[in-house]
C-alpha cells in the first residue's frame, strides 16, 4: 500500500510568471562594485608551496577526482579508493548505511571507511584525504541525539551574535564527534518573500541582521582566524551559502530567478559574503537561481570576477545538489561551463560517474583548460591543508571524535534552550494573560504539542524532516514535556490532549500548532494563509475560547504566516517558529515563578515583518508602501499592554485554497474546474457539489471525510469510457517540481472496485491505477502517490499542464476523492503503475 507522506506542498507557477527569468541580459561586469574584501586567514607561503609539489606530482584523472564530491547514498568506500574523489557529502536522505536514524558510531564508522579508502588508493604522489560533508544547518540535524537548534529564522529574532556564535561551537563539536569534516552552513540568504519554502533557513529579511551574524556563525563553527583555534579540535570547515541572490528570487520560487540589480544583489542579498570571508570561510556554495536570467552555476562574473577577483576569497566554491547540470547546455553528467565559470567542486551526488568522465575528457581536450582545473584543485588542497586533515589522522582517533556523550550534552542543550527562549516572539499578550501561574490546571492540545518532528522542522533527520516521531529523538523535549516539568514542580497539572477534549475544565488552554515539516521548494506556497487541514486548529482554538478557556497559542512556523483568524481566537500568541530539540525553552517563557514574577521575559524581535494579509508579499523593512500587521522588530515583553484589536478575516479574492492543492477541502482553488466527460458527449463542468454527464454514464455527488461535503463520490456505471478531470486557471510549469522527485497525490477511498483498467493523467499523458484501486481495501481511506516523473514519462509537458488531474475508466467504478495534491510522498509508487 502506498502510504501519503507530506501535507506540505509548493508554488505553481503559472507558465506565465515562469517566462521572464528565460532570457535576462548578462550582468553587467561587476568590476569595481563588490568590496575589496581582506580575509584573517592569511595566506602562507610553507602551505602555497606544499601545495605546488603536490599538484606537481597529481596525474590529471587525480586532478578531476578532487574536483567531484559524491553522495554517499551512491558511492561506496571502494568508489573513493578508485576515483580519490576530493569529497563526499551526504544529502538531508543519506545517512551511513542507508539507516536515517543509525546511532551515532556509524557516521564515525563509515567516516573511517571512506578515510582508509583514500589513503590507501594508489596516487602518483602525496595521499590526499577526503573530507565529508553534511548540512548541519541547525545543529548537526542529520544525527540521532544531537542537539538541535532554532532554525535561523528564530536565531534572527534573537539579534544576539554571542548566542550565533556558539551555536557554531556546539555545531562544529557534535560535528566532530562523528568524524565529519565540513557543514554546509550558514545559510546567508537575505529572504524577501516568505513564500520562498527556504525561508526558515535565512536569519532575516533584512541584511543589518545577516551581516551581524555572518562572522559570529563563521568563527563559531571554524574558530578565530589567526588563533590556533581556527580549524583546530573540535572545529569544521563552514560553508556560506547560497551565493548569491537565493533569497530573492521571483515570486519567492525556490531555485528561481533574482531580478535585482547588480548594486541591490551586493547590498541585500550579498550582506553577509564580506564578513564571512572576512571571518575566513573556506568554502562558498553557489545558488542553484539564477541572477537576472543566468544561473549562478554558470556565472563567471559571480563566481569568478565578484567573488574571487575582487572579494579575494581564495577558499574553494562548491555547487549544490546537481545544480551545475541546471546550467544551459549542460546536464547532471556534464558540464565545462561551471568549471570555467569558477566552480571547483561539483556536487554530484549521483551523477559523479558520468560527470568523473566527461570533465577528464574535456580536459584532456582542452575545453576545459588546465590552468583553470589546477586552481580548482588548489583550492580545494588549500582548504584541506588549512583545515588539518592532511595531519589529523583518521577520524575516529582526532580528539572529540567518538565521545558520543557530547552529542545532546546537557551543557550543549543549554545553549540550544537559551536560543529558544530568546527566539520566541510575543504578538498578543490580551489582558496580560501571560506569564500563567504554573501552579494551574493547563490542558495542552494542538498537533505540535507533543510532536518533536514538528517542532524541528525541515532539515532534521531526514530532508523533508517527515518520517520521524519523538522516539528518535532521544533527549529531546517536546512542548508539552517543558510545560508538564514546569507545571508539576509548582504542583499545577498538565494534562495533554491534541484534539483539546478534556473531563475537568481546566484553568487554561496552550494550544501548539502549525506548519508541517518541509524543505526546498516542496515548501513554495501561493500565498502566505496558514490553512493547514481544514482550519483545524482555528476550529480548536474557537472551541476552546466559547467554553469560557483562556487560550495561548504557540505557532510553530517556518515564516510569518496570515493568521489574522488565529489571532483573533487566542488570548495570547507566541510565534515561536522552529525551536528543534528543546522545546523546555517554551515553557521557560509561559510561567511566573512562585514568588509571581514571570521567569524570564520575552527578548525576540521578529526578524521578518509580519502579514496584515495573506497575499501581501514580498513585505520588508524599508518597502515604500510598508503596511506590516507586526513590523520588522516587533515583539511585546510582559511590560508592555500587548492588546491586539479584532484583525479582519477576510480572505482576498482570487487566493487559491493552497500551493500544490488540485483539490482540497471539497473545493477546487479558485478559477479551476471540475469537470465530467463522456466519450464524444459534451464536457460538464461542475461548480457545485454535484452533477452528471448528460448520458448519465459518470456521475458525481458530495460526501463527507473529515467534515461535511469535503470529498467527492464518483460512480461510473460501466457503460463505457468517461473521464473526470480538473483544469487549471492557467496552465501550470511544474518542471521544476517534476526534477525534484515530486508525486501526483490522490486521498481516495474505493466503495466499488473498478472492473476495468483505470488511468490516472495529467494534460493527456496517463498512468494505469487499475491495480492499486483492486489492492485497496473497499471503504477505507488510503492514498496513491504517483510520481510527476511518470507523466513526463508518459509524454506530458510538464512546464504546461493545463489538466493536472484525470481520472477515466470505462468499467464499473464506485470512488471517493477527498484531496489531490502535488506533494513529496515519502513512499510513491516504485514503478509507474499498473492494470
Ligand atoms: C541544498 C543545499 C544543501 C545540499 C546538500 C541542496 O539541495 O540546496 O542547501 O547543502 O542540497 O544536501
Ligand atoms: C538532498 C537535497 C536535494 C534533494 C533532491 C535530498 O536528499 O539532501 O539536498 O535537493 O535530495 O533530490
């Protein structure tokens, strides 16, 4: 059975926003406008030299080995030993041995494996290790039991560089324990849409704040530059990324294209890259958008004459995840331009064998001159010489390495708690309800009350941070388990319950809630209304507040979202965005201490502005138009009166129900359409709940799911061929969406089992679903996952679908649809269906 993974779906882009980032001009030559940027770390003539006699001795296919950094999900130890590839990685779904929640030994085990392999490859000259690269983005995420921070979005309400900072230290050190070399962060994206599905990772909209942390973070994860710290024990290689302009891409779609000018790409979206160079950065990674129509990938002026000509930064530019093979005229498997344009790492992360041969094969044929190849290698030999790993020995014998009591140490848990604590935004504190006495009856409900996963986010454990639940994260605490120990050590009682049901009423209600885990674009959205699963929580949160129950929300959330309705039903509202593993920061916040002074006071000050409506982005500090419903640097303390008047709740016209929703909720997102069809018979289109073809042979009525009429019940009669189908508005690219492994997803429960074959379609192009709708069990809701790749397959366009959903048989067929959606499905079909 194939199970629905994500609820968390993307932008549709409509083919005609899409259009403009095709062609752009090339950007003007960036000569003199970047800053003439000096380094700490400084250049040393013993390293330059060594660094000559091992190049002189390396044989070209060693030269391209260096230059390639693999996944480890597609390479083995023995791979390494024969390419002597420079590095590996593991992506947010590869962990050693295929096992996302393997105990902490492994990463050291495979660490060790990938080490002996270089070092015992047969080299012309010098042995080079490899290094081993992972996003520990907010913490070292991708590991059972580390400690996990605040997102960046909640460290950047926190405007304290000494907390960033060491967070970079518990980071690098947890990295180490394991026997990794290098992160890939920080995420210096300067965010201007918060429909962007990376929003959380930046620390800001604003670059004042980027600015300020880039070197704390830097210095954090590194060490001082000139002190024996840096890259010393305990420390990694920082990596900042995504240069440049990640965060400023039209419309906010992920991997899309920046408009700005080359002066607003330096002075916003290029804020934190001079102190973190400055604070000596050994690795940039290059943006898979693009600037004013080019990839960065492919960009010489970016990649070469900003970055290294005139910023100076002599460390070495890794690409991101294939996003070399994004560049025109190249694929995954190859690509000279990058090189030539500056890149001196590719990530490949299944694509390093094809790549290893077509980039020795444009050297050898000069396309790719050596020149450039050999200051490639240099870098990347630089870094390495820089970092210690030619002295340091294997990893599990460099200090820290395998001391796995510092993975989630109480002394690292402290500074992620204090991160929490001061992340955390007080909006609306009506009638000072806030702190409470922990001496109360607190009934804690919402979905992310008890749920580590949610309160984590994306880029924890796994990818999309789905898949988990609170028995991998041991050590961890959840909100509910910080409240608990806080209300029971003042003799109150909290009592968990999601669905917010309780026998005795209790004195008040903390109500957790809010954004599902995603990452990348699977978390592009249309528009900024929180509107997970049929307003449930609203629901909740109303239900609550008529019994008389004072309620406190905390949101959790990887951006400010529309919330005006939320707002208006909570007496109090706490964003607390991402707060990861130690969700006792929370409490730490709600409670007065038995004497009656609250334990500590709010300190956050939103580092995004927050929306008055859901369709109002982009939104920042400094727009001519500024009209926030919180602004930039806003956030209450218990001094303050924190009333909020009754907010409207009206929805603008024309705003779909949700990114990636073809059918949701019972309805179509406005100005799409349900319609009916039979074999030469005219197509009826149904704006209601219910309707039939004219000869009868299909039709269609309301039926309830989770609420009334949220579904729709389709009977075919088995008279012959007719199809039910959806169309879009406008036509819909989802290209983007289609490379980066996204499924077709149907809710659906069978009441009559199809008697003759079943296609599922998107624009023409069709699969068959006949076998799993038999394999479905009659009258239970399930889910098919259908991945995007099969339509294409099947010869869709998949940048102009203008009929994302049918569905056809000619035999007998009872069927319910609750929802359909484009979605990253953890488990969707393997092979692209059957009869
Ligand atoms: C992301 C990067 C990340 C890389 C490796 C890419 O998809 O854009 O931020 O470092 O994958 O996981
Ligand atoms: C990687 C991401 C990548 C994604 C797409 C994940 O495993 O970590 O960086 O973008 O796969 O396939």
């Amino acid at each position: 059975m194939l199970h629905r993974a994500l609820t968390c779906a993307f932008l549709l882009a409509t083919t005609s926003t899409g259009a403009a980032a095709a062609q752009g001009s090339a950007i003007a030559r960036p000569e003199g406008i970047w800053p003439n940027v000096k380094s700490s770390v400084s250049r040393n003539a013993d390293t330059e030299a060594r660094i000559d006699a091992i190049l002189a001795r390396m044989s070209i296919e060693e030269k391209v080995g260096q230059v390639i950094q693999p996944d480890i999900g597609s390479i083995t130890p023995a791979d390494v030993r024969k390419y002597k590839f420079g590095s590996v990685l593991n992506g947010g779904n590869s962990s050693p041995y295929g096992n996302e929640t393997g105990p902490a030994s492994d990463w050291v085990k495979l660490a060790d494996e990938f080490w002996d392999a270089a070092m015992g490859a047969d080299w012309a000259g010098e042995k080079i290790p490899v290094i081993w690269g992972s996003d520990a983005v907010h913490g070292h995420s991708n590991v059972v039991g580390a400690t996990l921070f605040p997102h960046n979005i909640g460290l950047g309400n926190t405007r304290n560089p000494d907390l960033i900072r060491r967070v970079g230290e518990v980071t690098a050190r947890e990295m180490v324990v394991t026997g990794l070399d290098w992160t890939f962060a920080p995420t210096l994206a300067v965010v201007r849409d918060d429909r962007w599905g990376r929003s959380y990772e930046g620390y800001s909209e604003d670059p004042e704040i980027v600015r300020s942390y880039a070197s704390a973070i830097v210095e954090g994860l590194q060490g001082r530059a000139g002190t024996k710290e840096f890259l010393g024990p305990g420390k990694v290689i920082a990596t900042a990324k995504h240069f440049i302009g990640d965060g400023g891409t039209e419309g906010g779609k992920d991997q899309g294209d920046n408009p700005s000018s080359a002066d607003r790409l330096r002075d916003i979206h290029g804020a934190g890259y001079a102190p973190a160079i400055e604070a000596g950065v050994q690795a940039i990674m290059s943006s898979f958008s693009s600037v004013r129509g080019e990839k960065v990938h492919g960009s010489r002026d970016l990649l070469t004459g900003a970055l290294k000509e005139q910023m100076n930064f002599d460390g070495l530019v890794v690409g991101d995840w294939n996003g070399h093979g994004q560049v025109p005229g190249c694929t995954n498997e190859s690509c000279a331009a990058s090189v030539k344009a500056g890149l001196d790492m590719f990530m490949a992360p299944d694509s390093w064998k094809g790549l290893y041969e077509n980039t020795l094969a444009q050297v050898r044929s000069g396309e790719i001159p050596m020149a450039r190849l050999d200051d490639a290698v240099r870098r990347i030999l630089r870094v390495k010489l820089r970092s210690g790993v030619f002295s340091k020995g294997k990893p599990s014998t460099r200090p820290l390495a395998g001391r796995y009591e510092l993975l989630g140490s109480a002394e690292h848990r402290a500074v992620a708690r204090q991160a929490v604590r001061e992340s955390l935004v007080l909006l609306k504190n009506q009638g000072k309800i806030l702190p409470l006495a922990a001496n109360a009856k607190v009934l804690v409900a919402g979905d992310g009350a008890d749920n580590i996963a949610k309160q984590s986010g994306g880029w924890t454990l796994t990818w999309q941070g789905t898949g988990v639940t609170n028995k991998d994260f041991p050590g961890a605490t959840s909100i509910f388990g910080g409240i608990r120990e806080a209300v029971n050590a003042a003799g109150g009682t909290a009592t968990l319950s999601i669905d917010g049901s309780y026998g005795e009423k209790p004195d008040v209600a903390i109500v957790v809630f809010g954004e599902d885990p995603y990452a990348e674009f699977v978390g592009d959205r249309q528009t900024l209304e929180y509107s997970a699963d049929d307003k449930k929580d609203l629901a909740l949160l109303r239900k609550l507040k008529a019994a008389g129950i004072p309620v406190v929300s905390v949101f959790l959330s990887g951006r400010p979202l529309w919330v005006n309705a939320e707002l208006n039903a909570s007496d109090a509202f706490v964003a607390a965005f991402l707060p990861g593993s130690e969700g006792g920061g929370v409490a730490d916040m709600l409670f007065r201490s038995a004497e009656g002074n609250a334990r500590h006071d709010f300190k956050g000050k939103l580092s995004f502005s927050w929306p008055k409506r859901a369709d109002q982005t982009p939104l920042n500090r400094g727009d001519a138009d500024y009209d926030p419903l919180f602004p930039y640097g806003f956030g209450l303390t218990y001094a303050d009166e924190g009333t909020l008047p009754r907010l409207s709740e009206e929805r603008p016209v024309g705003t779909a129900n949700g990114d990636g929703v073809i059918f949701g909720r019972g309805r179509v997102p406005s100005g799409w359409m349900l319609n009916l069809a039979d074999e030469g018979g005219p197509t009826a289109s149904i704006p209601g709940n219910a309707g039939a073809t004219a000869s009868g042979r299909l039709r269609v009525s309301g039926v309830d799911r989770r609420a009334q009429e949220d579904a729709r019940f389709f009977v075919w009669d088995g008279s012959g061929p007719a199809t039910a189908s959806i169309s879009a508005l406008r036509p819909l690219d989802i290209s983007r969406e289609t490379g980066g492994e996204l499924s077709l997803v149907m809710d659906y429960r069978v009441d009559v089992a199809p008697t003759g074959p079943v296609s599922l379609g998107m624009s023409g192009a069709s699969v068959p679903i006949g076998g799993a709708l038999r394999a479905a069990s009659v009258g239970q809701w399930t889910s098919i996952a259908v991945p995007l790749q099969c339509f294409h397959a099947a010869g869709a366009d998949m940048q102009r679908i203008a009929v994302p959903f049918t569905i056809a048989t000619a035999g007998r067929l009872s069927l319910a649809v609750s929802d359909v959606r484009l979605a990253y499905a953890q488990v969707p079909m393997t092979q692209c269906g059957r009869e």
